[in-house]
C-alpha cells in the first residue's frame, strides 16, 4: 500500500524522480532569486503576482550564498516560509537564524528563554540580515512523501551539512 498516496516505489524515487527533481532545483539555481526580495514589506499576494504564481505551493527550496548551497529546506507553504525565514520574530519562524545565532553565541538555554537576550536577539538579527543577502531557488513537490525524503536527498546531493541536520530534537 502507498505511503500519502505516493505512486512511486522507493527505488523508483531514488533512481528517477529524485535525480529529476535535483537536476530541476540546480537548473533554477542558476536563475535564483533574492532573498531580500522576501524581506520587503509586501504581502503574500504581491509576490504571487511578481513571481507570476497563482498560489503558494509545498515544495522544496534552497538557500544559496554566492554560488554554494547552504541550507535545504520544505514547506507545504515555500513563499510564506522564505519570509518567515528573514521576517520571523521567534525561533519557530526563523529556526534557520535562530541556529546561526545559537553558533555565533552559544548558550545552555531554552530556545524562547534565548530570545528573550538583548546580546543574544542582536546575533539573531544579523543572522537574518545575513540570509537576506542570499539567493533561493525552489521547486514544487506536491507529494508529502516525495517532499520530505527529496529533502535529505537534495541536502546530500548539494552538501548543505553545516545547516542541515535531521536529528530529532
């Protein structure tokens, strides 16, 4: 029986789809959009209509600093999640400069207790100032099995290891 309805076997995904799916994420990486562009205060709708979409959509994405992949990351909602990337305000919304912050001021606190530093907010801060100046690309996967294992894949594939980790907390 499938898992969420996938239609491919695990060898199928690993010898076809995913190899497809990478070489369509690097080809989109040589056109990648700026991060900054997600910083801006504009709405949801706005950058649907600038980036000629429709709607938001689960895929996967892949924040890029000059021409190295840095992090891989999925969403069931890719353009909300950019922006909360760099607009965020806790942990839960910017985990990615939440992290950077933590290795840039280590502490032995809560993740919330944390947030509430004045030294620790201002390594927050530049963290997010930081992926503002990067590129993304992105692709839509639809498929919830497919998006969650083709993110491992494409975090090996593109050698994201500093950033991407799937230890459970």
């Amino acid at each position: 029986m499938p898992v969420d309805d996938c239609k491919h076997s695990f060898d199928e995904l690993a010898g076809a789809v995913f190899p497809r799916y990478l070489a369509k994420l690097k080809e989109r990486m040589e056109t990648a959009l700026s991060m900054a562009d997600f910083a801006q205060g504009i709405g949801i709708r706005t950058l649907l209509q600038r980036l000629s979409l429709e709607d938001d959509f689960s895929g996967c994405y892949v924040l890029i600093d000059g021409t190295t992949p840095l992090y891989v990351g999925i969403s069931r909602a890719v353009l909300s999640r950019l922006r909360q990337h760099v607009r965020g305000t806790t942990h839960f919304d910017a985990s990615l400069a939440y992290l950077m912050a933590a290795k840039s001021h280590p502490h032995q606190l809560t993740r919330s207790h944390a947030m509430e530093l004045e030294e620790f907010m201002k390594h927050f801060q530049l963290s997010q100032q930081y992926l503002r100046t990067l590129r993304v690309a992105f692709i839509e996967i639809e498929n919830p099995l497919e998006l969650y294992v083709f993110e491992a894949y494409a975090a090996m594939a593109l050698e994201t290891k500093v950033w991407n980790t799937f230890a459970t907390h």
